[in-house]
C-alpha cells in the first residue's frame, strides 16, 4: 500500500503546486492553441523528452543528432549505434503513449507493458513487454526491487491505487509518486527509467497536463529524489516533476501569450508598426526584469552562504519560473496577477528536517499603499502561516517588529525604493541609495536571531 504523507511536502511546493492546476484549468477554459502551435508543440516536447531521457541512461547522443535520428531516421555514425537504436525506439513508444493520452480509457498494465516493448524493440535480452522472471538491482540505489514472483502483484496494486486516486490526487502528485512506484518495482528486466518517465507523463496529460521532462543534466537531482522517495519522502522527487511541468507550461503560455498581444496591439494600433511598439514594451520589461534579478540573485548567494556555514538549521533557496511579459503588464495595469511568486527561502531544522519558516518574494501592489493608477511593482516579503495554510504579509505576524524588510520597487526614474518597517517611528518608511547586500544581511540576520532565536 502506498502512503503519501503530504506534511513533509513544504507549505511552497503545495503552494506552487495549487498555483500550476489553477494555471492550467484557467488555460484550458480559454480554449485550445491553433492546429499549427498544437503540432509543433508536440514535436518540440517528444524531441526534448527523447533527448533528455535516454541522456539519464547514457545514451550520448546531441539534441541536433536526436532530432536527427526522430525527423530523418537517420544513424549517427560517430556514436554507438545502440545510441541511435534507443532514440529510434523511444520516438515510437512517444507516438504510442501520445495517442493513449488522447484516449478516454484507464491506464492499465497491458497499456505500460505495451510501452515497455516498444521502447526495448528488438532487444532479445530483455524479454520485451514481459515481467522479469530474475531478481535485479539499481545501480548507484540502496534499495532492493523485489523479488519476481511479488513484480505481477505489486504492479497490480500500484495501478489500482492509481486509478483509484486518478480524480482525488493532483495530478502532478499523483505522477511523481506513480512513477517512482514504478521505478522501484523495476518490472522490466531493463527499460524501466524510460518506461516509468512515459508513465510519468501518461498521468499528467490524461488529466489536461503538459508533460514532464526531467533534464540529463539534473540526473544526480533526480537519482538523490528517487532515493529519498524509496524512505517514504517524496517531496524531492515532486518538486521535480512540478518544475519542469511548470517550465514546459511556460511555453504553451508563451506562445498564446505571443498570440494574442500581437492582436491586442492590432486592435489597439491598427496598422501602426505593430511589432515595433510590442518590441519597445519588451525591451522596458527585459530591463525591469533584469533589474529585480539582481536582487534574487544577492539573496541566492547569502542563502548558499549560510546553508554551508548554519549548524542549526539547513536554509534553501528556490527561484520560481520567470515572470512573462504578460504577466507584467498585468502587474502594472491591475497590481495583482496570477503566478508571481519570485523566489523563496526555507529554513529547515537539520535534526528533525521540519521546515520552521518559509518566505517568499511575490509581486503584487497593495492599493492602500500604493496609487491604483500607478505602474509600480513591489516585490513584497511574505511568510507561510500554518493555520490559515497561506502566505501573508510580515506585518500579520506577531514578531513583525523584529524584521524590518517589507518590499522592493523601482520607481519611475528607475531608482531602487526599499520599504522598512522603522522600530522607532513604529511605522514602515521608503529608503533609497542603500546598499542592497547590506538589506539583505540585516534580513537575514534578523530572521536568524530575532525569529528563529539563534
């Protein structure tokens, strides 16, 4: 039986989680991408996860030379022809799981160990779309797959508790953990990454999700998740998958995103030099945006600083995907917007590994504090409450005079506004010409001994 104890899933991934389904449901409610952006998409995805799949196998193969193999079918003759055999193989069992996704039909064992034999072909050593029928271990893991006899019953189990929870859990949840599952019943005699990473990404399309496709590049990432997952701890492993869900969204948004202000600019302009006015606007976001990572990128190094140095607690920092230039205009038109966290700092307890306090750095304009006419974008310091399970601002928590950071801004010359609570004054005043590593230590040094007691 699986157990998934979402309390050691921190209150941020939950948050980013809950964030990316409203994300998605309200992308699905506008309707679907034309037939072209559709196609292209699909081409650009099943390239991109072939790539970077077989690269967590060893398979050394350039993104150029997997486009290749997948377009033209063509052999890479300075690599290892089993290289090119593995891309052959997975571009076939792609266009499989592809069309299973599409279908309105429950996920069932036949269905995986269909997937498998595609993606083994012809390897006569694997007894392709079969259980194995000897014991096996995972390279590089302290866990021990079953034994053969249990693999039959155990995948039984794990696609009833799947179909069981396909309506209740969130997707994205619900695909990690599947997928490790299945990884750590290691069904197949080989091919059972490649398997597992299509059954991944069968879950979340079926339920209206992009796919996922975890990077070669994050195999060591990816292999410390799979192996904390093995101890009942899935958060790893989750906020994996949730991330790249996230970034391969991004680009589904991007590209509507890109539609339709091409024809607001048209409404709004007519015929007068459309593209030239939409380039000048995203060159002032570009800038802006520029500016604000400079700030994250101070803090980032404070965090790293500390998480090396802290005995107490373990601090770690996490950068939300960028803000779109949509999403900017928004901001400035309206103050508020959908998928504005910036970034975030979690302080962990390195005994028991609970989180004690998360922060994190969204955009958003308080009205009472800022002119509903105007175009600043704070970046504004929040704090997760566990009783109300949501971010609010320092000022609602008790030991709020004991941090004086409240937000960032840029004003209209472009000068960085630092808002602080001042401890004499008992009211928060706007600062400028301070030294931006200077406000970020003192934050630090703060929470650390004013809120956590060190």
């Amino acid at each position: 039986m699986i157990t998934l104890d979402k309390t050691l899933l921190s209150p941020d991934l939950l948050q980013r989680i809950e964030s990316l389904n409203i994300e998605i449901i309200n992308f699905r409610n506008e309707g679907e991408l034309d037939q072209l952006s559709k196609e292209n998409l699909k081409e650009y995805f099943r390239t991109q996860h072939i790539f970077h799949s077989a690269g967590i196998e060893g398979n050394r193969l350039t993104l150029q030379e997997t486009m290749l193999v997948l377009k033209e079918g063509i052999t890479i003759s300075e690599k290892s022809i089993q290289d090119t055999v593995e891309v052959k193989n997975l571009g076939v069992a792609f266009d499989f799981f592809y069309e299973l996704a599409q279908q309105d039909t429950p996920i069932t064992e036949n269905y995986i160990k269909q997937i498998h034999q595609l993606v083994v072909g012809n390897d006569t050593h694997v007894n392709a779309g079969n259980y194995r029928n000897v014991g096996v271990v995972i390279t590089g893991s302290e866990h021990t797959p079953p034994e053969p006899f249990e693999v039959p019953l155990k995948m039984q189990e794990l696609i009833d508790w799947l179909n069981e929870n396909l309506n209740q859990e969130n997707p994205v949840i619900l695909a990690a953990v599947t997928h490790h599952e299945m990884a750590k019943i290691h069904p197949f005699a080989d091919g059972n990454g490649r398997t597992a990473r299509l059954l991944l990404n069968l879950i979340l399309m079926k339920q209206g999700y992009p796919i996922c496709s975890i990077k070669r590049t994050e195999r060591p990432r990816y292999y410390e998740a799979m192996s904390e997952a093995d101890k009942g701890n899935y958060h790893q492993i989750v906020e994996l998958v949730t991330e790249s869900c996230a970034e391969l969204f991004s680009i589904y948004v991007r590209i509507r995103e890109e539609s339709n202000r091409k024809t607001q600019f048209a409404k709004k302009w007519g015929s007068h030099d459309v593209e030239g006015r939409l380039r000048k606007e995203k060159s002032r976001f570009e800038l802006w945006l520029n500016r604000m990572n400079q700030i994250k990128l101070e803090f980032r190094q404070f965090t790293d600083l500390l998480n090396d140095n802290l005995e107490t607690y373990s601090v770690t920092y996490y950068e939300y995907p960028s803000i779109t230039f949509d999403t900017f205009q928004e901001l400035e038109e309206r103050g508020n917007s959908q998928n504005t966290f910036f970034f975030s700092i979690r302080f962990v307890n390195r005994e028991g590994k609970k989180i004690v306090k998360t922060f994190v750095f969204r955009f958003f304009r308080e009205h009472n504090n800022y002119s509903s006419n105007g175009t600043i974008i704070p970046l504004e310091l929040t704090c997760y409450n566990p009783e109300t399970k949501s971010f609010l601002v320092i000022d609602k928590f008790q030991w709020a005079d004991r941090v004086q950071l409240r937000s960032f801004y840029f004003n209209s010359t472009n000068e960085l506004i630092i808002s602080r609570y001042n401890r004499i004054q008992r009211k928060t005043i706007e600062e400028s010409n301070l030294k931006l590593n200077e406000i970020v230590e003192t934050f630090l040094d703060e929470v650390l001994s004013n809120v956590l007691g060190l």
